[in-house]
C-alpha cells in the first residue's frame, strides 16, 4: 500500500487501482508459491480469481480509470509494487528450503546415496 502511495499520480483512482491489482497478484502469485502439486481445479481457480478481477475492472469503470489501466505507467507501477511486496517471501522460502529442507527430499537424497 505505501509502495503504491509513492508511485501515484496526483489523482486517487490511480493509487486505487494500483493498490488493488498489485493486492490481486500478489495473492495469486502466493497461492501459486504454497502449491506443490497443481491440480487442474487449482489452475481454474486462479485462472476464474483473475478473470473476476478483469470482469470487475471492466464493469465498474466509474471507479477506475480505463484509460490508465492500458498505460504502460500503470504496468510497470503495478509490477514494480507486486515485486516489492513478493519477493521477500521468495527469498525467504528459497533460503528455508535450503537450509531446513523438506523431509521428502531428505529422503530422497539418502535413497540415492545407497
């Protein structure tokens, strides 16, 4: 929400529609992020979640700014405040992985040493 504050127009509606798409992506990167194993509902469940929110953007366009939407100032705003907010957790979740690995994978390493 802060990241948006600091790369918005003087107009409100902009700092809203940034603020909510990165919130939509953010969520659906981080589901996507906790899912070992894709399930082909899993995959029309993310995909119906983002078609939702671009039904919703196309329905209430009074309160968004179409125009805006379409512009490339919107797009790197929107990209930049979604990897702001999700790379940390990538991080994080790559060095747990490394250092307290899965027991999976733990055994998966001793079957191989044999």
């Amino acid at each position: 929400m802060y990241g948006s504050f600091l790369l918005f127009d003087d107009d409100f509606i902009h700092v809203v529609s940034i603020t909510f798409t990165s919130l939509i992506l953010t969520e659906l990167l981080m589901v996507a992020l906790t899912i070992r194993t894709w399930h082909p509902l899993m995959i029309l469940a993310q995909l119906l979640s983002l078609a939702c929110y671009v039904l919703s953007l196309i329905v209430l366009k009074s309160h968004f700014d179409p125009e805006f939407l379409q512009s490339w100032d919107f797009i790197w705003r929107v990209l930049l405040v979604t990897l702001i907010s999700c790379l940390p957790l990538y991080v994080l979740k790559f060095v747990q992985v490394k250092c307290k690995p899965p027991i999976q994978q733990k055994l998966m390493q001793y079957a191989t040493l044999k």
